[in-house]
C-alpha cells in the first residue's frame, strides 16, 4: 500500500532549518560585513569556525544583511525626501 498523493508531496519536500542566532554570533557576523561587505569564501569560513556555525549560515546572512541594508537606505532616502 503506497502513500497517498498529499503525503508523497510532503515526503518529498525538504525541510528548510532556520538559524537561530546568538547575541555573540550576530555581534561577530554584523562586525564583519561591517567592515567587509562582500567576504570571499576563506572569510566566511573563518568566521563559520570562530562562531560555531557552517559556512553556509554565514553565505545566507551576508544575503540577508545585504537585503536589509538595502531596505534601510531606501528609506532613509524616503524620509529625507519628505523633509
């Protein structure tokens, strides 16, 4: 007896693990893209090691920090205009 359709779908789904960060982790990583806002592999997996997460976390908050930076200036942008 087989899956039904719905639980073949949800069988073949991946799970997406969300990061939760610490205060050290965050202070580290906004620390860093603070100063290098682009870092290439070597220094995203330095940082991976010093706080204890896979390179691949830190790969995806440089995505998002950049995304965030964005938003944040556009808005500054807005608000000066509307002086």
């Amino acid at each position: 007896m087989g899956l039904h359709a719905d639980q073949q779908g949800l069988a073949k789904r991946k799970r997406r693990h969300r990061t939760i960060f610490t205060e050290y982790q965050l202070n580290q990583l906004e620390r860093t893209f603070h100063k290098t806002h682009y870092p290439d592999v070597v220094l995203r997996e330095q940082l991976a090691a010093r706080v204890q997460l896979k390179e691949e976390r830190v790969e995806v908050f440089t995505c998002l920090s950049d995304y965030l930076s964005a938003i944040y200036m556009e808005r500054k942008c807005a608000e000066n205009y509307n002086k």
